[in-house]
C-alpha cells in the first residue's frame, strides 16, 4: 500500500505595522519672545492660543517641552519648519525630534 503524505495549508496573513511614531519637543532659549514662540505653535502645529501658551511656559520651566508626537516624516518636517521660522525672524529658536519609547 503506497504511503500518501499531506501537506498542511498554511494561510499567511500579513500584517501591516504601524508606523513609529516621534515627538517633537521644544527646547527652551532665554532669547526668543514668549509670543513669538505662541505665534509658532499656533501656526504650525495648529495648537490653540491656550495650549501654545502652556507648552511654551513648560519649556520655560523646564527647559523643553514636547509638543506633538507625529509619524518621522511629520515630525521632522513640522520641527524643521518651525525652527526655520525663529531663524527667520533672527532668533535661536529650536525644534527637535526623537523617537517615542
């Protein structure tokens, strides 16, 4: 009598992963306006006058700040710009990113 093998299907299924995801903080200077900072953060990370003024007084306080948590792509891009803009205007204003644990 022959011997007959099978073979088990196996279904893969794939899974997509999500995307890592990066803070951008704000680092304090004693430099820059307050309501130049307000201004920025409003304009590029859409916060309100309310939360742009509590992010901006915890980096006072504590030296940084993180604003937003974005995708690499945003988060750098959000941090580039709006730290070209304190260059702008002449001021040592910066955003920078890193990764969230």
């Amino acid at each position: 009598m022959p011997e007959i093998t099978t073979k088990p299907r196996t279904k893969v299924k794939l899974r997509t992963e999500r995307p890592k995801l990066y803070k951008v903080i704000l680092v304090n200077d004693d430099f820059t306006p307050r309501e130049f900072v307000v201004t920025v953060l409003k304009g590029e990370f859409k916060l309100s006058e309310d939360q742009a003024h509590r992010v901006m007084i915890t980096a006072h306080q504590r030296g940084v700040c993180v604003v937003a948590v974005f995708t690499r792509d945003v988060a750098e891009t959000k941090a580039t710009r709006a730290t070209d803009a304190g260059k702008a205007k002449g001021y040592p204003l910066l955003f920078t990113t890193e990764p969230e644990e």
